[in-house]
C-alpha cells in the first residue's frame, strides 16, 4: 500500500516534470521563431540595403579628434597652446614596399634614425586604414620638395595637423606639465574609465602637470564622421557628421610675468618658490628651478635627452615646490610662537636668558644656537626676529610634541593642501603615535626639542609653506590653494569660476597675530635677519628666514659654509607676505644649498614682491651672484 | 583487450547523436575561423587545440558515474564562491572590470567555473531535500543562485551574470517552483523597473540606453553591432561564398573570430547557411531534451535540463546580439567562437549529459 502510493507520487512528479520540459522546449521554440524572423527581415526584406551598405560603399566611422584647450595665465598670455604644421604620413594598405617609399622620401626630406623607429612603433600599433607619420615639423621648403614629387609617392600624403606648444618651456614645465603620446598603460587606463570611446582617434594624453590634472576639461569630446569609403578605403561621401568639441581653455591665476621674474631671480640656485594670494588661495607663481623643455616629451624622448634629464644630480625632473620635502627650520618659529600663546605655555612678556644653548633638565647635552654666545635676555618678539634658536628649544619641549602637533596639523602642517596638481607629497609633522608607527620607537624629549627649531622629523614641501604662510597672512582664514581660476567652455561660451571659498578659520586671537606680525615686520627691518633684503622697499614686509640643515653637525663642530661641499651646503628658506597690514601677496622662497634665508632667498622673494605690489620689473633681469649674506638665520 | 574492445570501451559512455551535433558545430567552427583570419591557420589550429583539451575533458567526466558528480557539486561550487570572493579582493583589472584571478601560474576567471557549479549545486540540494520540498527550499536554492551573482555583478560582469542567473532560473523552474511564486515575481520585477530606473545615475541610464540604441555610442561597442547588422543583411539568402565576405575580409568586423563570428558566418553563407546552423543547433538542444527527459533521477533532470537550456540560451544570446535585437554583453556562440574556456565550459556540460545518458541503466535496477 504504501509502495504503491510512492510509486503514484514518483509518477506524478515525472509527469510534472514533463510539463515543464515541454514549456521549455515551447520557450526555445519561441527563441528560435524570433531569430528566424530576423534573420528573415536582415537577409531578405532589407537585404538590398545592407548589400548596398556593404558592396558597393562600406561605411567607415571615422573619429574627428578635438582641438586640447588652452591654458592661459590669468592676463590671457598663453603658457600652452595649439600651432598647425605640417606632417608626412603614409598609409601603409597603399604603399607597396614600405622600406623602399621610406628610403625614397629620405632623398627629399630629412628622415632620420629616430623618425624610423617611431614609424615602426606606430605601424606594430596601427589601427586599419591609419596613416602613420614618419616625420612631422615639415619646413616649408621640405613641403614644397615633396609636393613637387608627390606622384611618385602613392600612399603618402602631407597633412596638416596641430601641434602642442609651451611658449614659456622649462619656465613653467614644473606647473603646465606636458602631453606625450599615449601609451599602453593610458589605454588600460582610459578603458578602465570608460573613456576609450572618446580617445579613439587621439594620440596624445596630459602626463604631468596641469595637462594631466585637467585631462578631462582639456581633452574635449570626440567627433564622428560616417563617411563612405570605396574598397581601396578611399572616402567617398560623407554620411553624417557630429562635431567635436573643443576641449576647455583653463584660464590659470598665475602670472606669466611673474612667474618668469621669479624663476630668472634664482640665478644659478635650485630651488622653489609658490606665491599665493592669500585672500583666496589663487597660486600666483609656481616655481622649481631647475625646469626641463616638456616639448622634448610630446612625441617621445630620445634616450640620449633622457638619460642627460635623469641622471643630472640638479634633477631637473623633480618637482621641488610639489613634490620636495625639506625640513622648515627656522620658518617654523612663528607657528611655534602662536602654539606656545595658544597653549598660554609663553606670555609675550616673558624672557628668558640665552646663554647660546639649551640643555634639558638633567642631561649634559648641548642644543647649540646659531649664535655663539647667545642673544642675551629674549622675549617672544626677539625670538623672532633674531630667530634665536635657545628661546625655541625651551618652548617646544614645554609644549610637547602632542600640542605642537595638535596645533601645527589644524594650521595644514603634515598633510597635502589639495593644489589642483596631481602628485603633492605630504611633508612629515612628527607625534609620538608617527614615531612608534615608522621606528617602533618611543618619542623622546630631545625629539621634541629639535622640532621647535623645525629640524628634526619635521618636512614641509614649498608649496605647504606657502599655504600655512597664506593662512597666516590672513589671519587664520585658509582659502584652498588653487592654480586654475576659470574653466571656459568652448561649447557654450558659459564660464565656470572656480570659486575662491574660505576652508577654515583658526579663530586666532587678535593679539596673538598681532605680536608675531609685528615681529615678522621687525625681520625686515634693522636688526631683523632679512633686513638687507627688505631695505628701501616701499611697503612693509612680514617675513622669516629659515635655514635647513642638509648634513648634521657634530656636537661642538662649526658650520663654516666655505669649508663644506656645495651640495652639502644648508638650504635656504623665507616665508614673507606683503602689505604686511593688508596682505596681497604671501610667498615662500626655497634656494638649495642657498645659506642663509637671509642672504639668498630673501632677495629672490624681495623682486618677485616687487614686482606683484609695484609692477617694478628688476633691470636688468637679474643675474643673482652666488654672494653669501652677512646675516644668519 | 583487441582494438575492437578497445574501441567499445571508449565510446561506451559517449552519446553518439550528441556527439555527432557538437562534432559538426565544431567543424563549423574550424571552417568559418579559417576564414576570419583571413584564410589563416593559427586560429584554426589553435582552437582544434582547445578541442582536443576540452574533448578528453569530456570523455573524462562522461566516464564518471553519477554519483561521483554529485559529489562534485558541493566541493565546486565553495572552490567558485572562494575564488569570487578571492576575484573581488585580488582580482586584475583588465578592460574596466575585476574579472581575473592571477594564481601566479595561470589567470583563471572563476565566473566560468560558476556555469558550471551553480546549476550543479543547486540540483545537489534539490535533490537532498526531494521527499520534503516546501517554499523554503526554493528560498535557499535561490539564496546559492544569488550570492555568486552579486558578486559577478559587482565586477561588473552583466552579461555572465545574466546567462548565469538564466542556469539556475532553470533548475528552479525545471524542480517546480510554483506558478503563482514565479508569476509574483515576475510582476514584482516588472513593477521595479520604474523604480530601479529612477535610482540610476545619469551616466548608468546613459549606459543602458546605448546598450538599446547602438547608435549613440558609434564610436564605441555600437560601432560592433552596426558593423555585424550589416555583414548579416549583406549576406542575403545564400550568402558572398566562402572566403568572400567582404564585411570579414576588409577588416570592418570587430571580434570576429570570437563573439562576433556569426556575422562572419551569415555574411558567407546567408539565410540558408543560418537556417542550416539553427538546426544543428536544434539538434543537439533536442537530443539533450530527450536525454533530460529520459533521466533516471531528480538530480539527473535538473541538470540534464539546466546544462541544455542554458546551452540554447547562450545560442539564442550571441546571434540575437550579433544580428541587432539585443545588446552587446560579450556572450560567445557555443562551440563556434574561438576560446579555450568556453570550449571547456561547454564541454564539460556535455560530458554531464552524457554521463546521465549512458550511466542511467546502471543505476535503473
């Protein structure tokens, strides 16, 4: 009985099953009738038109690249642009021997070792019916050479094309960056993002730089032709076209002027300088000396130009005012002035007696002043101005490292200040929790004592001293630095600003700045470090001068600058802003190897200010001598 | 053992009709790569290659009782769920998505084990909880569907996750999942869509609607399905001839030795040519019924079932694609497109039917 029902169940379940594997095969029936007929309407009902498509004309989609957008400074002075030239290009389905044709038009133009490489490359990487350049930058002689002989040449024809150009070269290589032709890498990029559709048709993509960084606003949109073409590949008629659209000219708050006067005034000197206006974070100048020529990478770098860039020890490649990470030294003090008001650890009044060293409680060692013997009874208001390193060691190790921290981080000390370039480094603002982190070490109380000098663990990039400068100038309120003022669309003539917004507020109290302005005045002034520098200007300089110690001194060696490799030499900073009352300009000034802040960055950063609040051009342009300043930092 | 002895114990556990429709699409394959590659043999013989990999694989599996397979199901399915997991925190990039595994030795794409593992797994656990089926069942088979799913979504991998779901829709549907659930959820999908649609990005509405309408995107994958629509409708009713395809051989076909092959086929051989392909195909879609239907067990159904509807699926997917009615989801034509995995894949699920279809009189007593 009971067999007997499991036996009626298995039964029934085998004729469900049934069931439903009829209403499968009546599904893929139903799947096959669709394909049927559409097979049906492609190959007979639409047959003519697709054999029309198909033999006598093929459509052809081609790309139509946009023209990149140009970058301009903030007065409209091209700083990169677009010229057309004139290229030789071949297509290689219509040449019948392609070593022959290119030792052909050797004969009547200038084709060298390099050109036949690239051809090469480009004809491993074509793409179907590609013409591929084998020279470009046909002068107009070589024009008239080969049109004069161009029966000879089937498949080879002189196109006109545009070519990217940097009218400021090395000047602002460092800032615009450059295009290069794209390679593997960007591919996978570009399909990564979904852009490769937009890229088809383009050789060339932003490597560094603003090129790099605006990309996207720079590029524009690609445009497609639907042309037909006859079975030689030969466009015949034009079926449809959409447009491309020109990529975003970036509109930049540098100025042109300014930025070369600043990169001659460093003479011989490798360094940086970032100028920012500190009312709303616009960059006026971005500076790292030495610069290279980015044109030498459009279409490649030859080994040679590559490896003479690479391996020069002034590394011209580097970055220095985005990407270079020096200690601050002394241009740390009134940040630490205002952290020791802040943290009331120093009353402006109190002084202290500067024998020319500090020792920490109980131990024997020596932090030496840069001046032997000291700087007698300091204050806070000489400390600045006299820089006077004892008054600082005691201060710091009063603070400790966790409110220096705390308050050098909110001012943007140790982090990226978000500069619309890619590749900013952070700089290093130690704490005890960095310490354990990266030596497994506990933080020791003469750590604390060198960071107050900003030696130590303590690095800053040029253009993070900037923006804490900035954000000092303008009492406390940061605005986010930015080198692109406007984006202007070649679409719609509709312009987007982009906007100037305050980041933070410090909430500084009034007499604080007050006391640390006013004795950033006096550096300028007699008796101040950057006195000479400052002397017969105008307008009043804040300012302080800042030396990084490239090698470390043994306990009771002398620094003596003449005696010492010239790469070993100290760095030289100064960090300034003017109208010291009412702000225009903040700047910071980095001479390696320089000295002296006072000597040797002081009077780079005295022209460029010079120049933005007077308009006074130095004449002639300025050829600084490699002379060392009386002053020390 | 003589020869002839031999030779039985080698096709004792081949289905020989299955054997012959796999083997003409299979010839189909050698002879239309042949021509893509402009009446090259590297293609050919490359994928002859994967044939006779993906051919011992099959002979090996079909060899292999059934109870041995079953016991597969759960080892297979965890090592797929392992290597997704693994995919989506190691996986390499490569053309926008995450769908490759680099093992150091070889790069795997864990979502083809999947084909495989996820219809297997599921009729594994049908077939555990046959005696006592209720909603719940159908509720955890779902789950296992869904988990590797989400995760080849998240890839993104639309297209295989699609087909994929479209396996195991079939086991549930095949073990009897009740109409009233199945048209609930219809409905409830249907009802979604609006809301789904609303949620999107610009930029992911932007995408779907390309998917629709190639046109907008004729510099990109829309430039694939007008190129092949028109070497299709070019071929007319007897097609350009062999060699002649004018569409394949002036290079205006994209992927046309992999997911656009078809539209190399129908340019050459037109109407007929396709009608002749659909029924080989047929052919082996309803040798594969009959084997489903003659099944001895419920785990033996479920799959014979899934493995020959997901096979007509996949068919019906590349030449609706490649002929313009859906959208371009990178599906290959089922043992015609050249490709190793696939030709394995595939294989292996073959292997399985037959495997059903010749060990079922061992097991029926």
């Amino acid at each position: 009985m009971n067999k007997h029902v499991e036996l009626k169940n298995h039964q029934r379940e085998i004729f469900y099953f049934r069931l439903r594997l009829a209403i499968s095969i009546g599904f893929v029936l139903v799947l096959l009738s669709v394909l049927l007929v559409r097979f049906f309407y492609l190959q007979v009902v639409r047959h003519s038109y697709y054999q029309t498509l198909a033999e006598s004309n093929r459509i052809s989609i081609v790309p139509i690249v946009p023209n990149r957008g140009m970058i301009l400074d903030r007065n409209g002075v091209v700083l990169a642009h677009n010229y057309s030239g004139y290229t030789l290009e071949i297509t290689p389905n219509k040449t019948a021997d392609l070593e022959d044709t290119i030792n052909e038009l050797a004969t009547l133009v200038e084709i060298t070792h390099k050109d036949r490489k690239r051809f090469n490359k480009l004809l491993a990487e074509r793409r179907n019916f590609e013409t591929l350049m084998i020279r470009n930058r046909l002068t107009d002689e070589e024009v008239a050479r080969f049109a004069a002989q161009q029966y000879r040449f089937p498949g080879v024809e002189i196109k006109a094309r545009l070519f990217r150009n940097y009218p400021y070269g090395a000047k602002t290589a460092h800032l615009i960056g450059y295009i290069g032709r794209i390679n593997q890498t960007d591919v996978e990029q570009l399909e990564e993002n979904d852009l490769a559709a937009n890229y088809r048709g383009s050789d060339y993509i932003g490597k560094t730089g603003l090129e790099q960084s605006y990309e996207s606003e720079l590029h524009g949109t690609t445009g497609v032709e639907q042309v037909e073409v006859d079975s030689g590949g030969r466009a015949v008629r034009m079926l449809s076209r959409t447009p491309p659209s020109s990529g975003n000219t970036l509109v930049l708050s540098i100025d042109a002027k300014l930025q070369e006067i600043a990169e001659q005034s460093f003479g011989n000197y490798r360094g940086a300088l970032v100028a920012i206006d500190p009312n709303n974070g616009e960059v006026l100048a971005f500076v790292s000396k030495p610069g290279y020529d980015p044109s030498l990478f459009i279409d490649g770098i030859d080994t040679q130009n590559w490896d003479e860039l690479n391996n020069s020890p002034d590394t011209p490649l580097n970055n220095r005012a985005l990407r270079g990470q020096y200690p601050p030294g002394s241009t740390v003090k009134p940040f630490m002035a205002l952290a020791g008001l802040y943290y009331n650890t120093r009353s402006p009044g109190h002084t202290i007696g500067d024998p020319g060293y500090f020792n920490l409680p109980g131990s024997g060692h020596q932090y030496r002043d840069w001046k032997k013997g000291g700087h007698g009874s300091v204050d806070m208001f000489k400390s600045i101005v006299v820089s006077c390193d004892t008054y600082y060691y005691g201060l710091a190790n009063e603070l400790g490292i966790d409110n220096i921290y705390n308050f050098l981080s909110r001012f943007g000390f140790g982090k990226k200040t978000g500069l619309d370039l890619e590749g900013e480094t952070s700089g290093l603002l130690p704490s005890q929790e960095w310490k354990m982190r990266r030596y497994q070490q506990k933080w020791y109380a003469g750590d604390t004592v060198s960071v107050g000098i900003g030696q130590g663990y303590n690095l800053v990039t040029p253009m993070q001293l900037a923006y804490t400068t900035a954000t000092l100038a303008n009492n406390g309120v940061a605005y986010k630095p930015h080198l692109v003022r406007e984006v202007r669309s070649s679409r719609s003539n509709e312009n987007r600003l982009i906007e100037s917004k305050p980041e933070f507020d410090l909430q500084i109290a009034p007499a604080h700045l007050d006391l640390v302005k006013r004795a950033m005045v006096a550096v300028n002034q007699p008796g101040g470090t950057a006195a000479g520098a400052a002397a017969g200007a105008p307008y009043r300089i804040a300012g302080k001068t800042g030396t990084a110690q490239v090698i470390a001194m043994k306990q009771g060696e002398k620094y003596d600058a003449s005696k010492i490799d010239e790469r070993h030499r100290d760095h030289a900073w100064f960090i300034a802003f003017a109208p010291a009352e009412q702000p225009r300009i903040a700047l910071v000034v980095l001479a390696e190897n320089g000295g002296h802040g006072g000597g040797t960055a002081a009077p780079i950063a005295r022209k460029v200010m010079d120049y933005y609040l007077l308009g006074k051009v130095p004449q002639p342009l300025p050829d600084t001598a490699d002379k060392e300043g009386e002053e020390h930092d | 053992m003589t020869r002839r002895q031999l030779w039985l114990r080698f096709i004792t556990h081949l289905d020989l009709p299955l054997l012959l429709g796999i083997g003409l699409l299979m010839l189909v394959s050698l002879l239309v790569l042949y021509s893509a590659d402009n009446a090259g043999w590297g293609r050919p013989l490359s994928q002859l290659l994967n044939i006779v990999v993906a051919f011992t694989c099959m002979w090996l599996i079909a060899n292999l009782p059934l109870h041995y397979l079953m016991r597969t199901a759960v080892p297979i399915y965890a090592l797929g769920m392992v290597l997704l997991i693994g995919v989506a925190l190691f996986g390499e990039i490569s053309h926008g998505a995450r769908r490759w595994l680099n093992l150091g030795v070889i790069t795997i794409q864990p979502s083809e084990l999947m084909k495989i593992g996820i219809p297997l797994m599921m009729a594994w656990y049908f077939e555990k909880h046959e005696a006592t089926l209720t909603l719940k069942n159908y509720f955890v088979a779902t789950l296992l569907l869904l988990m590797p799913v989400a995760l080849i979504v998240r890839q993104p991998d639309l297209g295989t996750a699609v087909l994929i779901s479209a396996s195991g829709f079939y086991v549930l549907f095949l073990a009897g999942l009740s109409w009233r659930v199945l048209g609930g959820v219809f409905v409830a999908a249907l009802a979604s869509v609006p809301v789904l649609w609303s949620m999107l990005h610009d930029y992911q509405r932007h995408r779907i609607e390309m998917l629709f309408d190639p046109s907008q995107d004729a510099l990109g994958k829309g430039y694939h399905t007008i190129q092949a629509t028109i070497a299709v409708g070019s071929g007319g009713i007897l097609g350009k001839g062999y060699l002649n395809g004018t569409q394949t051989h002036l290079d205006f076909l994209p992927e046309r030795t992999t997911d656009f092959i078809f539209a190399v086929y129908s340019e050459e051989f037109g109407l007929l040519g396709n009608l002749i392909l659909l029924g080989i195909y047929m052919f082996v879609i309803g040798r594969g019924f009959i084997i489903t239907a003659n099944a001895s067990t419920y785990f033996t159904r479920l799959m014979a079932g899934s493995i020959t509807l997901t096979f007509a699926t996949y068919a019906f997917v590349n030449m609706g694609m490649v002929s313009g009615i859906l959208p371009v989801v990178g599906v290959p034509l089922p043992l015609v497109s050249y490709g190793g995995t696939s030709m394995l894949t595939l294989l292996l699920g073959f292997g399985m039917l037959m495997s059903i279809e010749t060990h079922k009189k061992l097991v029926k007593t």
